[in-house]
C-alpha cells in the first residue's frame, strides 16, 4: 500500500484531492481519512484540512489526471 497525504485549507485540500480522484472509481481496498483543525492564522480563525488516502502500489493510483 502506498499513501497520499492532501493537506492545506479546506478548499486547497479538497480541490487536490479532486483532482488526484477525477477518473477515478474508488474501490474497497482504498482507504481515506479526513482530519478538520481549526487554526488561528494572526487572529484569524482558518479551517486546515488533512486528507489521507492509502492505495495500492500501482502506476493507476500514482497519476493526476490533467
């Protein structure tokens, strides 16, 4: 198994995963974690979000559809 870790503010986060996800048909030996922080960024409240995938070790699962 391999991992991919999408990190960064929610919609930074969300949108690289989509990206990595687009053609992508998610099968049950695929496995995604998601984590939601609140971080205060110079008094500013900012939601950080954390998506973790583990998938098998294949070329299929390593490209970013374009």
């Amino acid at each position: 198994m391999k991992c991919k870790v999408f990190a960064g503010p929610n919609l930074t986060a969300q949108d690289a995963f989509n990206k990595w996800a687009k053609g992508k048909a998610l099968k049950r030996d695929i496995i995604i974690h998601t984590n939601c922080l609140i971080e205060e960024i110079e008094g500013h409240q900012q939601l950080y979000m954390v998506i973790t995938v583990y998938h098998p070790e294949d070329e299929f699962w390593d490209k970013v559809q374009e």
